[in-house]
C-alpha cells in the first residue's frame, strides 16, 4: 500500500511535467490500487470481530463485501476516469513535453510493479495447489489474494500500454497515441474490474464447498454408525468458516446416548480433513428409503 502511493506520487509529478495522459491515467490507477488495498486491510480487521446477537455467525463476509467495493472502486476510479481521459485527449491533442521524464517514472513504475506482481504470484500458489490460475481466481474463497494478483497484473500491464503510448507518441510527435494509450488502459482495467466484480458477488451472497471438498465431507460424514447422508448443504461465511448442515441416517436402534456419539464422532471426522468446516449442524434421523424397499 505504502509503495503504490509513493508510485502515484511520481505518475501525478510526471503528469504534471509532461501533461500525459497516460501518465494521469495510470496515476489515478495507483491512487485507487492503494486506496483497494487500505480497504482490504479495513475487510481483514473488521472480519475479525466477535459474534453477536444480531450477527451469531460473526463478520467473516466483511472481508467478501470490501473485496466487492475494492472492484467496484478499480472499475470506477480506474477504468471509467482512464476512458473518459484519453477520449478528451484524443479531442484536445495536447502536445507532451518532457516526455522521458515520463518514460522514466514508467520504467522504474514498471520494476517495482514486476516485484509485486512476482510477490502475489508466490503467495497465491501456496493455496492454489494443481488448479490453474483461471480456476484459482474462480474458486479462491479468501478473496484478497484474487484481488492483489489481478490488480498487480493490471498494473503492470497497464504499465507498458502506458509506455507503448508515451513512446509513440515521442517517436511519431503524434500525442494520439498517447490518448490511445490511455484508452487501452481503461479498456484493461474495466475488463479486470468485472471479473472481480462478479467473483466477489458470488462470495458476498454465499458460495458453498467446492465439489471435491464437498466429496470430503460426505465420505467422512458417512462413516461409523452414519449409514448415509440423506442431504447436505454448505456455505462460505467467511474465507476460514464453512458452515455445514445435513441430515444424515443412523444405524437403527441406537440410543440417545449413542446417537449423541456418532454425532459427534462425524464431526470431528470432518474437522480432521476440512478444518475450515467450523460450524457443522447434523440432523438424525432414519434411513427411510430402506424400510420402503
């Protein structure tokens, strides 16, 4: 948070040297990146707050709803204010001066940028696991890590399209392609805005297990004196908490006592191989299917 608003500093000193738009464009873009990242930081700490009466499953979605503004934000301050800048440039045709003050910023901009990109990319396959990236985005259930990663990718892209134009616009004394430049950039960050979007709308509504996690959870329900799950169903509360519900039948004949037993025997089975499955709600009851048959 702290580098990207020293880099927004140096993108507004090099707007306002060279008048660049791309340059403005990819300035407005650190302020939101860090603007996000204060947000996520805001999400991490709020979540962390004790249950209550009127919130007995706690604050873990606190974390899912900063996230979504965090995208709603890239898409409003970064894309939206980018499109709008470079359309105007493109009617103004303002001449750049001192341009490789800019070029500089953006080469430095685009070193510090690279070792942040490489710092999201080590820190999300400590999760990812086999997945492929695609698939990490879509089924991460900590949302932070989708959000850095895909805001730094913008970043740095943003970055040589920021470049590419600047460069042009030297080489050809053309400041079009500056303005196109900065077109481009919105164009990016609008496209990464709405992937975020829809991922973080899905967590802040309710995402339950994935499949094979969901796979997991049913073999270790359905062991013991657990003849069978008869239904289930499961949901993200928080990026650490799953609840899970189910019904599950019983061998016949068991006492309270020992229905109590393999309750909780099931429970604990779960928790062995999903730690995450904190909350775990399971309604006894017979196999019923059998006594028809």
């Amino acid at each position: 948070m702290v580098a990207n608003a020293g880099i927004a500093l140096a993108k507004f000193v090099g707007f306002l040297i060279t008048g660049s738009s791309s340059m403005l464009a990819e300035a407005v873009h650190s302020v939101a990146d860090t603007s996000n990242q204060g947000l996520l930081l805001l999400g991490q700490k709020t979540s962390q707050r004790k249950a209550t009466l009127s919130h007995p499953f706690g604050f873990g979605r606190d974390r899912y709803f900063y996230s979504f503004v965090v995208a709603l934000l890239l898409f409003s301050l970064g894309s939206v204010f980018a499109l709008y800048e470079g359309i105007h440039k493109l009617e103004a045709h303002e001449p750049l001066s001192s341009p490789w003050v800019a070029v500089g910023i953006l080469v430095v901009a685009i070193g510090l940028e690279t070792y942040s990109f490489k710092t999201a990319i080590h820190e999300s396959k400590l999760i990812k696991g086999d997945a492929t990236w695609w698939q990490f985005i879509r089924q991460s259930k900590v949302p932070e890590l989708p959000v850095v990663l895909l805001e730094d990718l913008g970043a740095l892209v943003g970055l040589v399209l920021a470049l590419f134009g600047v460069g042009l616009a030297m080489l050809t004394g053309n400041p079009v392609w500056d303005a196109i430049g900065t077109i481009c950039i919105g164009v990016l960050l609008g496209v990464i805005a709405i992937i975020l979007i829809v991922e973080m709308k899905s967590l802040l509504i309710g995402e339950g297990a994935a499949p094979t996690e969901l796979d997991v959870i049913v073999d270790e329900l359905a062991a013991g004196k657990v003849q069978r799950v008869i239904h289930i169903k499961t949901q993200y509360i928080g990026p650490d908490e799953l609840l899970v519900a189910a019904k599950i039948a019983l061998n016949p004949g068991l006492t309270v006592a020992e229905v109590a037993e393999a309750i909780d025997a099931a429970e604990q089975r779960v928790r062995n191989k999903v730690p995450s499955a904190r909350l775990i709600y399971l309604e006894p009851d017979l196999d019923r299917s059998l006594a028809t048959s």
